[in-house]
C-alpha cells in the first residue's frame, strides 16, 4: 500500500506545470541575488574601513559569491527537469 502511495506522489511531482516550475526558478533565483548584493556590500563597506584588508577581502567574496552561484545553477536545473524541457 505504502509502495503505491509513493509511486503516485512521485509521478504527480513529476507532471508539474511549466509555468509553475518557472515561477518556482524565479522566486528560487531571488535569493542568489541578494546574496551576491550582500556579499560585494560587505567587500566595499570592509575595504572602506581597512584599506589594507582589500586582497583578504576579496578573496573571501569570490568563494562566497561561487557558492551562492551554485544555488542559482542548482535551482535553474531543478527548474529544467521540473518543467520537462
């Protein structure tokens, strides 16, 4: 019973509407964006009250702002296999 419960919300998971896994990608895609805001304002705000941390700084946001992007790609292929396409 259990087996045939699973199977039938697997498939229903599969068949989801383009237009809504599109409009799961966009909202998905809001938080990378803020993300990478957040990121580069803490490298200028860091770099403006020590100049001499400039080159840390930096190197610190190129890793997080990689991570964060990741996400993004994460969630654009969810959206590719969601909507079938």
């Amino acid at each position: 019973m259990s087996n045939n419960v699973l199977a039938q919300a697997g498939e229903a998971a599969v068949d989801i509407n383009p237009g809504l896994a599109a409009i799961g990608y966009g909202l998905g895609a809001i938080g990378p964006g803020i993300g990478v805001g957040l990121i580069w304002a803490a490298v200028i705000n860091g770099t403006a009250r020590q100049p001499e941390a400039q080159a840390k700084l930096q190197g610190i946001a190129w890793i997080s702002f990689v991570l964060v992007e990741v996400l993004a790609l994460i969630g654009l292929v969810v959206y590719f296999i969601a909507s079938g396409g």
